[in-house]
C-alpha cells in the first residue's frame, strides 16, 4: 500500500482532514505523520476553537481520536535525520526526515516549493493535496465515493448535516479538487444505471469474472 506523509497544513482544514483520512480508512492509501505535526495541529485547531467559540480543549481530544484511529501512523526515530537534507527552511527538515523512516513515497502538503526536488532523497515526491487526492480517487473511484458517504453520515455533530453533494461541492470549489470531485460523481453515476436488459425473446448475456461477454 502507498505511503504518505500528511503535512499540518494539509491536516488543518477540516474537511479536507476528514476526506483525505477518511480515503485511508477505505485502504486507499497508508497516512504518516509525525509527533512535530500533531502538536502543530493541536495549536492550530485550539487557535480555530477558539476563534469560533468553541471550547479549546476540543483540539487535544481531536488529536487524541486521530492517534486512536491511526495508531500506526505516528513515525518515531527519524529526529537524527533532521538537519540532513539542506532544504530552504530548516523547519520542514522534519517532514523529510519522518518520510524517509516511514519509507514513503509522497509527502502531501501545500509548501511545495519549500521542498525542492532536487533535496529530496530519490523515490521521495512531494504532491499538492489536490495532486494527492487525484491520484488516490482514481485507484477506486467506488471506495472513494464510500468515504464521502461516510463523512455525510457523521456530519451535524460539531456542525450543519452535509449531504454528499455538499461535500463534493465543498471540495472542489475550496479546495481545488476538481478533478477528484469528477471521479467520483462518474463513479456515482455509473452505480445508478442498471445494465442493458435484453429484447424479449434474446437470451442475457453473461460476463465473465473480467467484464468481457462469454460466449
């Protein structure tokens, strides 16, 4: 199964959070993170609590459920790499460092030119969560259609109830998901039509484990 690791800017905002972990519990994918950037999102999420009224401790025990839910996502021993790889910004050192130990083959963020090619150890890219979401929409449109239906069916607890179609507008016109969003209305579409029935008097034809028609 692919690896990658999840920078806190692309963990931050809540739905995009929500719908790329919610891929990962469809086995679409492995998510990575490190201990830098939990405790990155504890502050950020206790800063947007805050700002909207909600109570800050909220955020510990999102970090908490995230931990419990992924338990094996959480990369140890990558600190004596930091420092290692020359990047722009020193800080995001860590986000390389935690990917080499977790063998990934992405790390997924928005601070795409911080992380330079050219610096990146070799089999190591690094994708927008929009090339990201792409990417792993298109290995099973169906299972990713699964994940959004799973979102609805949670949503109203902190928030307004989402249908489906609401997500998917949400992701596509905030976060640039347009051609994930595709995807997976085709794959919607494509559940809804039933197959060709047969002229009365033809017999069905049968298909084989592959689609083909058997003969």
């Amino acid at each position: 199964m692919f690896t990658s690791l999840l920078d806190t800017c692309v963990l931050w905002p809540d739905l995009q959070r929500d719908f790329l972990l919610s891929l990962a519990i469809e086995g679409l994918y492995r998510p990575v993170w490190n201990s830098v950037v939990l405790e990155e999102l504890e502050y950020e999420q206790r800063a947007k609590l805050i700002e909207r009224g909600h109570e800050a401790d909220e955020a510990a025990k999102r970090i908490e459920q995230i931990r419990q839910h992924f338990d094996d996502a959480e990369v140890g021993g990558w600190e004596g790499l930091e420092g290692t790889y020359g990047l722009p910004d020193p800080d995001d050192e860590h986000l390389v460092a935690a990917a080499v130990v977790a063998n990934a083959g992405a790390v997924i963020t928005l601070n795409v030119r911080d992380l330079p090619p050219g610096k990146l150890p070799r089999g190591l890219q690094v994708l927008s969560p929009k090339e990201f979401a792409a990417n792993t929409v298109s290995l099973d449109p169906v299972r990713a259609c699964a994940a959004v239906a799973a979102i609805a069916k949670r949503s109203g607890r902190l928030g307004r109830v989402q249908a489906e179609e609401d997500i998917l507008e949400i992701l596509d016109r905030r976060y640039g998901m347009t051609s994930a969003v595709e995807m997976m209305r085709q794959a919607a579409v494509d559940l809804l039509v039933p197959p060709p029935q047969p002229r009365v008097g033809e017999p069905a034809t049968r298909f084989d484990a592959r689609g083909s028609a058997a003969k």
